[in-house]
C-alpha cells in the first residue's frame, strides 16, 4: 500500500462488489492520476487499518447478504471490527459503499455496523455512506450515483485535478505461440478458497456425473428440471440435508461466437495468450495463460448486463463516428439506457454488435479492456433437495428455468445463464445421440466441456455447507415455508424424517406451507410428498397447506394460509417450541414474517416488541432459518 493513495477494501460475495472496487481503482487513477488499490480484505491483517496516514484514506465497498451476513472474505474484518476493544483511529479518513436489498430485514447491515464501528474508534467520514438497493435492480445506477458525489468531493474538498480520460490498461495481453497445450488452462473452473471461511465452508470443484435429469413441471411454456447428480467417482465429497449444490456454468455458443467476431478474433480464437499484471498490487482475475475462445466460453461473464460506466468507456474505441455518438449519447442518459435495456438484450457483445449495425468490427478494443470489464465466471447456487440419510452420494437439485420475454422474440430474450445450459444437458440426456439440438430456443453449448472434461454427461461442481438444517432431535416440531423450487430443502427434510419413522424412530409434527401458480402446472413433487405425508402417518404428523396464486381471480399467497392458520402457528411455536423455515424469494419470506408477526399479535396479544424480541432470540438459536435469494 506505501505507493497508493486511496486503498479500496472489498467484502464480495458474489463478485458484484470487488468488480465496483476495481471499476472505482481504475476510474481514480484516470481520471484524477491519483494512485488506488482494489484490496481484498482477506489478503489484508484488520490491524494494516490502523497504519494507513493521515494523508491517505480508505474506501470500504462492502456487500450483505442473508440474515445480515458479511461476505466470506470479510470474515477476518467482521471479527476485528465487531469484538476489538475500543480503539483509537483518529488517523484514519474514509468512505463507504455498501450493497445490499431492501426486501431483506438486515438491508446494509455490514455497512452499517462497520460505519458505526470506525467512527466510535475516532476515524473521519468523509462523507455520508452510500447505499445499494438491489430490490429493484438499481444496485449499478446507485453505484454510479454515489460515484459521482465522490468525485465530486475529491475535485471540491480533496483538492485532486480531474485529466482528460484516456485509457491505460492494468493488463498485458500478449499472444504467444510458443505455449504448449499443456502449458494452457483450457476451461477447468478455479474457486476461489484462498480464506479460511471459504476453505472451511466449500469443497473442491469436480466434474459430477448427471445420473438422471427431468422435467417437473407439466405446462408446455416453462421449464423446472430435477437433477440427480453422483458423488461416487468421488469419495472426498459429501453433503449434508439443506447443503448447497454450487454449479459452473458454460457459456451459450451463440454468444462466445458473437464475442469472437465483434471483436474481429475469429481467426486468432485459439491462439495461445498470456495475461499479466502490469501492477503488482492487482491481480489476474482468470487464468493465465489460456485462448481468447476459453476465456468467452468459460471464464468470463459474456452474457451479463453492461453498466452505463462501460458504455461511456466503450466510446472512445468506437470504430466508426456513428457508434461513437451513438454510445456517447447512451452512456451519459440515465433514462435514455434504461429504456434501451427495456427494449434489447445488452450483453457486450451485443452493444458491440448494434453500435455499428454489423457494418465494422471492435479490433481496436483491447483485449485488456474487455478483461478488465467483464467479471469472471461464478458459480450459481442451489439448495439440494434429496436428503443425505436417504441418499448420501447422489444429491439432487430443482431448478426452474429463468427466460424474460422483452418483445417475444428469440433475440430480444434474456436466458438464464445456468438454467438453460442445465436444460440442454438434461435434454441431451434424453435425447437419442442423433437428434436435433433439442433446446426450445435453440441454445447450444459445448457440453462435453474443455477438453472433454464433462464428457458422458457431467457437469463441473462443488458443495458449499449450509447452516439451514433440521432440528438434532427427529422428535421436534417444525414449520416449513415455501414458494416455487423454494420446495427443495423441505423435500430433503421430509425425506429424512420419513426414513426416520421407517426406522421406527420419533418424528415431530411437520406443517409445510408451499405456494406456487396452479396445482396442474407447477405443484413441485405433488405426488411424492402425498405419499411421503401416508408413510409419516398422515396429516396428523404432516400438514401440507398450498396456495395457488392464479387459480381464482383473488391471488392467494403463502403469507395468507399462515394468517389463516393463526391459532396452530402461533401454538406450535410458542408452546411447543417448533423451528421456523423459509425457502424462496427475500419479498416472499419479508410477507411471511409480517404474517407470523400478525399471528402472534392476534393469538398470544404480544405487541410489537414482543415479537420482535421473539424472532430475533429465535434468529440468534437458529431456531428460525432462511434460505432466501433476490
């Protein structure tokens, strides 16, 4: 850190909040000529806070996530700023930044007690914290935003000259043919377990086999895919009931080509390159060395979103005068974008592609450019949905697929990334060899994999540990609830406590609450868990209560069936002590905590300090669990 003079530290969970940090290093140094380092917290002792002069200062771009969780590699920081003893930091000047949604209950909590904490110790806020708020996809535009009100304070407050921008790249990239393929990394997924909390919570990436993959949902417009995968070719791996199933997408070949040929690259695809820091202080954030082709089909995001920032930087590389002004214009309207992504998928290759109407190409995009702005492949997350004690090598997972329709037409659809890789490989398993690519919309991919790696039908996965887990004692009470493939850890509770009363053990009374569109269409494992409910000895030890929110003109969600259930909620878990679970959507499971506040307002006349102490000692016991996403 001696020759920098801002240190951007970042906590990232999904990589949103490091690509902000290195966006923030990078748009510093060119626009001001001020020295920035984009600095992991995991890579940095809590202490190194404390030596930082008086004439630097830090930035704190942090993410929350769950039940106010810090990321994994703010582990180490989290400890030392919530149980250092009071300290003295009166050297220190800082922002923040924090990134989180407002449909969870801890909206910004690691911010927010890391705020709090430095300026309890003494160190100077240079100006208030910004927020992100991801419930309505503004996390970017609120980025920006606060962006510019720091640049506003570095020119006004700070002193700093702002300089005309011109692009310097942090990254060599070099082609170089002397490279052997051996030499090469040719698409073999690298987790990132480099801090003790990751090591300890995730296993290593392996190639698993697909045992069986199909299709669960009976209308012809959707898709939801049960996939069972096998852990037998490796005995390193296990999982436990309400783990997470992390898997590494491939990119869809439609767009790794569009990629290549925007970029005039097509002939050079598999050439060997080398990539290298051209600061020490920044790391490669890909494999090196490797091939252009590798890098868009494996490790990198090619087809996410593009920020309004990129389109700005895009300009200056603009082949022609028109997509010059055309991307000048984009990327300086706020609303002008917005109603661009309404209408288009903006992928880079994409916007690359119709800022010139196919008439040039982007050859004098560097490579570094491209490197530095798309974010490295992440894997996505699943909750298994098999149970270890019934099935302890082949879990499973749900996964619905994710297609937004923007005009009805193929290309101006957004595809999940995961999603739709997992259906055309669960497709080709149920496919004769010779058959058409049988993908609704077409989507192909290599799915035999980098080098054959996944062939026969594998898919490059690891297991992260979870702490949504059922009660130690099969006898104790529990409430479980969910909306759509939020099923997927009950289906493994169920599972296992039937196994348990076919052993002839104990079980406690279950009510499950699950919501979906219609019975007919999309009631996840209906039969199974009818059959599931006759072998635990019926509703008396296994409630199920559904509500179908499109079958009558009224909508009826889960939160409405717990209301309706008020006196057995509220009995089961005041009385009888029953864990609480939620699986689905953060707005979902915000609704249902309203509800069993309601319940026990109405049933037990407890205000609403009551039930907030309530469920937050529940919260603290792990007696009330959620496993929630966006």
């Amino acid at each position: 850190m001696q020759n920098k003079d801002v240190v951007i530290f970042w906590g990232s969970q999904s990589g949103t909040a490091e690509g902000f940090a290195n966006r923030l290093a990078r748009d510093i140094h060119l626009r001001f000529g001020v020295e920035a380092l984009s600095a992991d917290l995991s890579d940095y002792d809590a202490d190194t806070i404390r030596l930082i002069p008086e004439a630097k200062f830090a930035i704190f771009i942090l993410s929350t996530f769950g039940e106010g969780d810090p990321s994994d590699n703010t582990a180490a920081f989290w400890e030392w700023i919530k149980k250092t003893p009071k300290q003295s930091l009166p050297a220190l000047r800082y922002v923040a930044f924090g990134l989180g949604n407002r449909n969870y209950k801890f909206y910004n909590r690691v911010l927010d007690v890391t705020v709090e904490a430095l300026d309890s110790f003494g160190a100077q806020s240079l100006m208030p914290a910004g927020r992100a708020d991801d419930a309505e996809g503004a996390t970017e535009e609120d980025f920006i935003s606060w962006k510019e009100d720091l640049f506003t304070l570095f020119r006004n407050q700070l002193g700093f000259t702002e300089r005309v921008v011109s692009y310097e790249p942090t990254l060599s990239v070099v082609e170089d043919e002397s490279f052997d393929l051996i030499d090469l990394h040719h698409g073999v997924p690298v987790a990132q377990r480099d801090n003790a909390k990751a090591a300890a919570s995730t296993s290593v990436i392996k190639p698993l086999n697909i045992k069986h993959a199909k299709e669960i949902f009976t209308s012809g417009d959707r898709n939801c895919m049960h996939i069972e995968l096998d852990l037998g070719d490796h005995p390193e791996l296990n999982y436990k009931t309400g783990d997470h199933l992390a898997l590494w997408p491939i990119n869809p070949d439609v767009e790794v080509t569009r990629m290549l040929r925007v970029l005039g690259l097509t002939s050079r695809a598999r050439i060997p390159i080398s990539i290298n820091s051209l600061d020490a202080a920044i790391k490669v954030r890909v494999p090196t060395p490797t091939t252009a082709d590798t890098l868009f089909r494996y490790y990198l995001e090619v087809c996410g979103p593009v920020s309004r920032d990129t389109v700005s930087a895009l300009a200056q590389f603009a082949p022609t005068p028109a997509a010059k002004e055309f991307l000048t214009a984009l990327g300086k309207d706020k609303e002008a974008y917005h109603t661009f992504q309404l209408q288009n998928v903006v992928t880079l290759g994409t916007l690359l592609e119709s800022s010139t109407e196919g008439q040039a190409d982007w050859s004098a995009l560097p490579l570094s450019f491209v490197l530095e702005t798309l974010a490295p492949t992440q894997p996505r997350y699943y909750s298994i949905s098999s149970s270890s004690v019934v099935s302890p090598r082949t879990p499973t997972i749900t996964a619905v697929v994710s297609t937004s329709d923007l005009s009805g037409e193929d290309s101006t659809r957004i595809f999940g990334l995961t999603t739709n890789y997992l259906l055309a490989l669960s497709l080709s398993i149920n496919s004769p060899a010779d058959a058409p690519n049988p993908h609704p919309h077409g989507l192909t991919y290599t799915l035999d994999g980098p080098q054959l790696a996944l062939s026969s039908h594998k898919v490059h996965a690891h297991i992260r540990k979870s702490k949504f887990k059922l009660p130690l004692l099969g006898s104790h009470p529990i409430i479980m609830v969910a909306a759509g493939t939020g099923i997927a850890p009950f289906r493994g509770f169920i599972l296992e406590r039937a196994r348990l009363k076919v052993m002839g053990k104990p079980v406690g009374r279950m009510v499950l609450f699950y919501g979906c569109r219609r019975a007919e269409e999309d009631y996840l494992y209906a039969s199974e868990l009818a059959e599931l409910q006759g072998t635990l000895g019926g509703e008396e030890v296994l409630s199920i209560v559904t509500a179908f929110s499109r079958e009558t003109s009224q909508k009826v969600y889960v939160q409405d069936r717990v209301r309706e259930r008020a006196a057995e909620v509220s009995k089961l878990l005041s009385e009888n002590n029953a864990n609480f679970y939620i699986c689905g959507s953060a707005s979902m499971a915000r609704e249902v905590a309203k509800a069993v506040a309601s319940s026990l307002k109405s049933e037990l006349g407890w205000d609403e300090d009551a039930c907030r102490s309530w469920t937050d000692r529940q919260k603290k016991s792990n007696k009330w669990q959620e496993d929630v996403w966006g």
